[in-house]
C-alpha cells in the first residue's frame, strides 16, 4: 500500500489538467494531503478527467474537486482491466468519497456462486458466511460491471437464474447456454454429464478472464480451434475462432493488478520494452526483408498498419492506423474507401493503397515499418508499389491462427512481448477498418 502511494508520480491540480493527460484506458486518482480520497476508472483518461473541471458539477463531485491538491494516473490495456484494477484499489484505500458516492448505496460485486450449477451474478453485499467459488469488487458503478459481465455473457454464456423446470429466457437467445434448469431435466445420463461439463468449462474460463489469465483462455481456445480443424470439423472451428475474436476485442493481454500496484509506470515501461524487442526481432531478418537491405533501421518509433474491410466485395474500405513509440496516435489515422471495381481483392485494395499514401509522405510523415493485415501476397503487393516509386520503407505482414509475423516468405511465429505489440496494432487497425465500412453499410442501407 504505502509503496504505491510512493511510487505514484504525482501532479499538481491547475486548470486544464487534464490536457497533458493520455488518451488510453486507465485509471485516476485525486488525492488530499498525500491520501487518495477518490479512485476512477476511464476508457478515455483524458476525456474522462476533463469532465470533472466541468462547470455543471454535481455537489458532491464539486467538493471532492474542491478538496483535491493532486492527481494520478495509472495507464493500463483494456476497459475490463480497468475495471478490475478500480475494484482493487477502492478495496485497499477506501477512498472518502468512492464510499460515499451513489447515494450511500452499498458497492457492486461480481460473484460467482459454489453450487452444482454455479451461478455469476451482481450482490451488493456478499454475506460472510456464504460460500463462493470467486468474488470481484466492490466496483462503484453498477453499469460498468453490467457492461463488461453483458460483454463476457456473448463469449461464454452463463446462468443468473436459480433452478427451475423449463429453460429460462436467456437460454433462447444463446446467452444461457447450455441452461442449468434444461440439464437438470436430461434424464440421459451420458448427455446430462457432458452438458454439465461443457457449462462449468465456461465457468471456469469466465473466472480466469476475471482474475486476469485471459492468455491462458486464448490458447486454449487456439488448441481447439487446431483439434476441431484437424477433424475437419469446420463450423466448430469457426465458432471456437469467432470466440477467440471477441475476446481479443474486449480486451488486451493483461498484467495481473498487482503488478500495476508495484510499478504505477508499468503500462510506459512495457511499451520500451516491446518496442526495443520488436527492432531486435526485425534487424535479425534485415537482410530478408523485400526492400533489399536498402534501408536503415535506427529504432521502431512510428509504425504504420494497414487492413481492408468489405462484405462480398461491397462497400470496400481501409484504414491506416500509426503507432508513435508503441502508443496509438489518432491524429495520424486515416481511412480510405476502395475505388477499384474488385473490392474483394485486398491485394488489389493494398496495392491502391499504397499509391495513395505515397503521395502523403510529406504532410502526413513517413514511417520506420509497415505492417499489413495479410500474407506473403498483400506483403508483395505493398512492397512492389513502393519500390517502383523508389519508397524504401521495409513492409512485414501479419496472419492470425497463430499470430506469426510475414517476412518475405518466412513465417516467424510472435511471442512474448512482440505478439502483445504487433496484435494491438493489428487489432487497432482491423477495428478501425470496419467502423469505416460499417458506416458504409449504414449509408447505402438507407439511401
């Protein structure tokens, strides 16, 4: 407790604070007098801080602004570690006015109950004598928890309910699947037992992405998704892949909360990490890399990604997305509708691309590496424009399933630090695609 207190680097209050602040996930302290009195959690820290030098501030929210001489920031990789970093911290410091805050009420829990079929539900107060198989909180708002528990319910679907003689509602719509009350009808009992393994198998995965061992669900899930291809089972395959998505979507490779508490700076000491082990990884394949060793690489501080989005060639789109020392920076994003007639050819779509960027290098900068969202093919076809206009910026791929970086034709399997790096860009840039060519859709739904 008292190491963190040290540790946290510390600002002063002024006006417009909060402008220097970063825009990622994280969380927030306002402290008096060296003690935390309140303990936040944002998506967007910038955002989110700015909101309390509103005018139109609640009471309580005016006073506890009034009070405060400092605040900290702690910068993490996702919502739900957020979320569960929050829940840690509020526990440990209980700050003045996390308990004082929502009307007096008591504070939110995600409980996960010791039953046959246990149950993972929402308690504003956990009784000491009753038994659980885990137990997170107290979260002080009872909608980020419901959002992130309505998130996990789409992945591995659970029961809330207790026992009953027909399947519930939710059941219907897939999110209580398999439902404990229609188990317990099954008068199979062969079927009764695998049913009932296949709904504690989601248990047991939800509890692990909840203590933070979300790699560990992952590659599982990996391990499946390779067994069920093998047996050229190819629809289980897919539904284990689009879990393995929604996952990846929800969340980063988390670092257990305790780590964060030890080391407030972790989140920056990790991007150098990650960094100087991806330009370790790229200079020992310098010489395979399709620009002919004609290039110098000094250091990895911009990286450009790029990733293409339509459905059944229509309303095409890609993104760029840039990378400034392993953090994203929106300023340098751009989109980019496909104008050439195969929009279902992303080699056609990367080679458009790419003679559209060329033409951007002075006003929208230059970068040290490209990375695609592809294979050998879309590779080539960046490179090939590139080194017609004499462009000699080194291009790598990435392919999923499992992630392994494309270096020419060699297929470098990501590990460790380089994977957590490479999948956020990767990920960021397919996110950004399809908001693009969502929008799209929604455009000529419409029209």
């Amino acid at each position: 407790m008292t190491n963190l207190l040290e540790n946290l680097p510390k600002q002063q209050i002024v006006p417009k604070i909060y402008q220097k602040l970063p825009e990622s996930p994280g969380i927030y302290v306002f402290f008096k007098d060296g003690f935390p009195i309140y303990i936040g959690k944002a998506i967007n820290l910038k955002r989110r801080v700015s909101s309390y030098f509103d005018l139109n501030l609640e009471t309580k929210t005016a006073r506890m602004i009034s009070e405060a001489d400092e605040l900290s920031v702690i910068k993490v990789e996702s919502e739900l570690e957020a979320l569960l970093l929050e829940a840690k911290l509020i526990r440990l410091y209980m700050p003045k006015y996390n308990i004082i805050s929502k009307d007096d009420k008591h504070p939110l829990y995600i409980q996960i109950t010791k039953e046959k079929y246990p149950r993972i539900i929402t308690a504003r107060k956990i009784a000491e004598n009753q038994k659980n198989l885990a137990f997170y909180g107290p979260f002080p708002f009872s909608n980020n928890v419901r959002s992130v528990l309505k998130m996990i319910r789409r992945i591995f679907p659970f029961s809330d309910h207790n026992l009953g003689t027909r399947p519930c509602l939710y059941s219907h719509i897939g999110l209580c699947n398999p439902c404990p009350s229609e188990i317990n009808q099954i008068t199979d009992y062969g079927l009764k037992i695998m049913e009932t393994k296949k709904y504690r198998l989601n248990i047991r995965r939800i509890k692990s992405i909840l203590d933070g061992h979300v790699d560990k669900v992952k590659t599982n899930l990996e391990k499946e998704m390779e067994n069920a291809s093998k047996n050229q089972d190819y629809e289980l395959a897919g539904q284990i892949r689009d879990r393995i998505e929604k996952i990846e979507y929800i969340t980063r490779p988390q670092m257990p909360t305790e780590f964060y508490m030890q080391n407030p700076n972790l989140y920056e000491d990790q991007r150098k990490f990650e960094i100087g082990e991806f330009s370790e990884l790229i200079k020992n394949y310098k010489r395979s890399l399709p620009s002919n060793g004609k290039f110098k690489i000094n250091n990895l501080s911009r990286i450009e990604c790029y990733d293409v989005a339509h459905l059944a060639g229509t309303n095409a789109t890609a993104s760029m997305v840039t990378f400034i020392n392993g953090e994203a920076d929106k300023s340098f994003y751009r989109h980019f509708r496909i104008r050439q007639e195969k929009g279902n050819s992303d080699i056609d779509s990367m080679r458009e691309i790419v003679a559209r960027r060329i033409k951007h290098l002075e006003d929208w900068g230059k970068p040290d590496l490209i990375i695609v969202d592809g294979g050998v093919a879309q590779v080539n076809a960046f490179t090939c424009v590139l080194q017609a206009n004499k462009v000699m910026i080194p291009v790598v791929g990435i392919a999923k399933h499992p992630d392994r970086l494309i270096i020419n034709d060699q297929k470098i399997k990501l590990e460790g630090k380089v994977l957590n790096l490479v999948s956020r860009i990767r990920d960021e840039a397919h996110r950004f695609a399809r908001v693009y060519h969502h929008e799209l859709v929604s455009r000529s739904l419409v029209n």
